[in-house]
C-alpha cells in the first residue's frame, strides 16, 4: 500500500510540474514576450522616485524599473506603454522620437533595465494643463497594465491642447 502512495504522490508532483512549465523557465532558453510568454508577467515594475520639475515649464523625469523575476532570459519586443489618467479621462503618452520602434531588450535572469517618462510640469488647474492621478504602465508583449500613483502635480499639454507634454524612452540598460 506504501508503494502505491509513493507512486500516486511522484505522479502527482511529475504533472503539477509539467502544468506549470512555461516552456523554459530555468532551462536557458529565451521567451519571448512578442509570443504572449509568461515571462512578461513575471517582470517586476518600479515606479520612481522621480526628479521631479519643481514649477510650471519646468522637466521632470520619473524612472521605471524592469526585474527580471521569471527564472531565465525574457525578451521585450518594443517599447512600453504609458498612459495618464486623469479623473477617468486616459492619455497615451508618445514615444520619444530616439526611442526607436523594433527594439529588443534581452534580460538575462535577474537582469534589470528601465525607462524613462519625461514629462513638463503644467499649472496646477489650468486650462492647458493635465491633472494627472494615475499612470498606467504595460510592457511589450503584456496585456497586463500596472497602475501607479502620480504624484508630482499637473501634467503641461502640447499646442494642440490634447497631448499630453510627456514622452516616454525606450529600455536603457542598468547595472554593470
């Protein structure tokens, strides 16, 4: 009877295991997040601190951290998406032209790398300003959005009165 247990509990584990495989998770393979892998959902995203613009027409930049978590290489195939809210009201904050638009960001496990929302500080309440509360983050190859806390006042809009005067880099590389 011992032995039927053992072999009951051995399969049990072999197919818990083999569920949970995600196709290279530790086994050195790539992932890649354009096909939808679960490695992008395995990335950690920090928001800030930022270097906050002090006063209207002023230039803030706030930092976004990327970890890699997922046990193995994670590939990002483009940029990240970056959107303000403000009271309901979404606002998809542009690329930076130097950004690129096929880039591909390799991290190795427990690599990181990180981006970077630059935005002009607008005054508090007007009428061309943004009142941002949230930022939304998604990484490339994620259909999962991240919401963060804004908190270094309103955001400027470009001349048409609708942009919002921010942009966001592509991946830069952190560490060694």
């Amino acid at each position: 009877m011992r032995a039927t247990s053992l072999t009951v509990a051995a399969l049990a584990a072999a197919l818990l295991l083999t569920a949970c495989d995600d196709g290279g998770a530790g086994d050195g393979k790539t992932r890649d997040s354009k096909a939808g892998s679960a490695c992008v959902g395995e990335l950690a995203v920090e928001f800030g601190p930022a270097n906050a613009a002090p006063a209207a027409g002023d230039t803030g930049n706030v930092p976004v951290t990327v970890a890699n978590r997922s046990g193995g290489k994670c590939v990002l195939a483009g940029l990240p998406t970056v959107e303000f809210d403000a009271g309901g009201t979404s606002t998809s904050v542009a690329a930076d032209e130097a950004a690129g638009t096929s880039t591909k960001t390799t991290l190795v496990k427990e690599a990181s790398t990180s981006f970077t929302l630059t935005y002009v500080r607008g005054e508090e309440g007007g009428s061309k300003s943004l009142a941002v509360e949230t930022v939304k983050v998604r990484l490339p190859g994620s259909g999962k959005t991240q919401s963060f806390k804004w908190s270094y006042g309103d955001v400027a809009l470009k001349s048409d009165g609708k942009a919002p005067d921010a942009s966001v880099s592509g991946f830069q590389r952190t560490g060694d």
